[in-house]
C-alpha cells in the first residue's frame, strides 16, 4: 500500500505551460500546471487522450521538439531544470530523473542487443568500464525479473516477449538509480497479468530504492492502488488534485465525476478504463477564456463562460478549479437550474445525459 509519510520536497512544477506554433494555429498542451512531489511519493496523473500528460511528462525530461514554447518553473532536488536544459547539463536526464514510455520500441534500438543498450546507458553517465557494465547490466535483468538474465543480455529486443521488452526499458531507466522515474503509460502495451507484474515491480522499486514515481495512465483503478496523490488532467489543467480515496469516494470537479460515472460498475473497478464522456473534445488551438470542460458539462452556469476556474485548496489536501463542485450544494444548485431550463449555460442539452452530477 501507498506510504503517505514523504515529506522532502523533491520536485516542484509552478505554472507550467506548454504552447506549439502550428499551421492551423497555437496548440495550447499544457496551460498552468503546477504541482509538487515529495520525496519517495507517487503520484498518479490521468485525463483523457490529448489532455497533455506526455507533453507534461516530455518537459520535466527535456524532451519536446526545439518549436515548443515552454513558460513556468520546474525545480528538481533544487536545480532549476529548466536551466539545466539550457546549459544543457549532462548526466542529470536519465541519471536523476528517468523515464519510461508506453511502447518499449520507443527507448529500445532493435539493431544493438539488449544488455548492449544498458552497458551503454552505464558507461556514458556512470563512466563504468566494459566489464563493470556488463556485470552490473546482468545484475539490472536480475532486478527487474528477467528469467536467464545473461542470456537475455546477449539477445535483441525482438527476441524478447512485449512484456520482458518493457522491463528491459525498466532495468535501462534504472541504470543510473535515478531518484525519480516517470512512467508514461508504462502497462498500455501489454496484457492484465504482465501489467500486474510491471507494477508490482515498479512499487518493489520504490519501496527498496526511495525512488518517487510520476505514474501517467488511463486506468483509474491502477492510479487508485498505486499512487499516494492523483491528478487528473482536462485541455492541458489539472483540474482536480488529491488523495485516491478523497478523488474516488468524493469527486468534486465535474469532469473527474463524469469520468467515474462513465467507469463500468464493477464491484472491483481494478482495470476499468476511461470511457468516452459525451459532448465535444476540447480545443486547444486558441482556446477562448472560459473553463474547458463547459461544452460537455451539466453544471456550467453562464460566469463559466466568461473565465478559467482556477486550481484552488488547500496543497497536499485536495484542490479543484471549478466554480460549481460537483457533490456540494453549489453545484447541486447549478445542476437543478440546468435541469429546469433544460439545457446547460454552454447549450448542451440535458435531456439524455448520461453522466450526470447532483
Ligand atoms: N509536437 C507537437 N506539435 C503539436 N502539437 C502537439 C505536439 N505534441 C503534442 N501535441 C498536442 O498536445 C496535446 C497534448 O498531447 P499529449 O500530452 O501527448 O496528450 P496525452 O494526455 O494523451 O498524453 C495534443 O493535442 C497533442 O496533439
Ligand atoms: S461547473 Fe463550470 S467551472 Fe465547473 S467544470 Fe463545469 S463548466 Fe467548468
Ligand atoms: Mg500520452
């Protein structure tokens, strides 16, 4: 189980925005997000597709495209990352902090052989020589559960199942022992029983090394049982932080609601995933002043068309950026207005809705 006794800031993101120029205009991905991570902590970010978790995940790793236009602070263990990545400091990315993709064909080269690929990793940031690396790449297979480790050293990615690929981009992220690993849809490639046993690795990791861990998925059961803080991700906002059980029990912002409404009713909601919540997506190319999530709301009220609810509470406790929380009297209030006029201040209809609040 999650351990909620952190407490050393480790990394702290204020006001991160992320802007690409495009030919049909300004993809707003990420619009202010800040947050903070302890020590050891994990944390849980999910939304729908497009909602910018990677783009999120890919500037804490210096990893967006030279067109990007980034804007806000990120603080790591009290560097300044973002100075870093101007300096263009070596041996910090992949050493302090290091990340994992959904599909492994992402990180691995499928012409060099696995052990290859981590030796490397080895002798580029740690200065290991080759004999050192070979026996301490061995040892990583070993740690992350690959059966016949040596053997496995010496093959291709190909050779290897989905599932041994995906630990194989484990055992190279952890080369450096990095104190935080961010883990982007690490499971999304692989079937229920290898997920189980990735994520059973990854909290062994963290358990054993101290390493705090940034967890992207799009199942909500997975960040229910993983994570010690969930943040849940709309056009680009975290537009709802907390504890699992708070966020799960207790949704207050309508999209984080709606989303556990739209989970299949199962008695164990363990791998139910994020289903489709109706209304249009929202737009990230020049997007106007008003809260994202009113075209498909049933809440919105005419002030949510006028300007951005933004994140508040109390830090570390739960925040929301919306006007009307869902499950309090405000929004149940905003909600019996919509119903009486039937449709919502956005004109969406409240006939058929589905995922309705109150
Ligand atoms: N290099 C890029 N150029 C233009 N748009 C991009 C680029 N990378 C990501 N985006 C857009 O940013 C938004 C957020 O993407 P992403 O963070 O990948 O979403 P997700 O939450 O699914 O991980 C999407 O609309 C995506 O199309
Ligand atoms: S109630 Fe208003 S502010 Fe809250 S999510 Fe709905 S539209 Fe946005
Ligand atoms: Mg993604």
């Amino acid at each position: 189980m999650p351990d909620n006794s952190h407490s050393v800031k480790q990394l702290s993101v204020q006001n991160l925005s992320v802007r690409f120029p495009t030919v049909r205009g300004t993809v707003c991905a990420v619009n202010g997000v800040s947050f903070e991570l302890s020590q050891g902590a994990s944390l849980g970010i999910v939304g729908e597709s497009g909602s910018g978790k990677s783009v999120t995940a890919r500037t804490l790793m210096n990893l967006l495209p030279r067109s990007a236009e980034v804007s806000g602070g990120v603080e790591f263990e009290g560097a300044d990352v973002r100075r870093l990545a101007r300096e263009r400091v070596k041996h910090f990315w992949g050493v302090k902090m290091a990340m994992i993709f959904q599909d492994p064909m992402t990180s691995l080269n499928p012409v060099k052989k696995c052990g290859t690929q981590i030796s490397e990793t080895l002798r580029y940031h740690l200065k290991r020589d080759r004999k050192t690396a070979r026996h301490e790449g061995i040892d990583l297979l070993n740690l992350v559960g690959i059966p016949e480790p040596k053997k496995r050293f010496d093959q291709y990615p190909h050779e290897l199942s989905g599932g041994l690929r995906q630990r194989v981009v484990i055992a190279m992220a952890l080369a450096c022992d990095p104190s935080l690993l961010i883990a982007d849809e690490p499971t999304t490639a692989v079937d229920v029983t290898v997920q189980k046993h990735l994520l059973d690795l990854l909290d062994r990791l963290r358990k054993e090394r101290g390493m705090s861990l940034i967890l992207i998925t799009h199942d909500l059961g997975v960040a229910r049982r993983r994570c010690d803080e969930i943040a849940v991700m709309y056009a680009g906002r975290i537009v709802e932080r907390g504890k699992p059980e708070d966020l799960f029990e207790d949704p207050r912002h309508p999209y984080t609601d709606a989303l556990l409404r739209s989970m299949p009713r199962l008695n164990t909601p363990i791998h139910s995933r994020l289903e489709a919540i109706g209304g249009p997506p929202p737009e990230l190319i020049n997007p106007t002043e008003q809260c994202s999530f009113a075209p498909r709301c049933t809440l919105a009220q005419a002030d949510c068309l006028q300007s951005v609810p933004q994140l508040s509470g109390v830090i570390g406790m739960r925040e929301i950026a919306c006007f009307y929380p869902a499950n309090t009297k405000r929004g149940r209030r905003a909600l019996a207005k919509n119903r009486a006029r039937g449709k919502t201040a956005a004109g969406l209809q409240m006939s058929a809705r589905r995922h309705t609040s109150g």
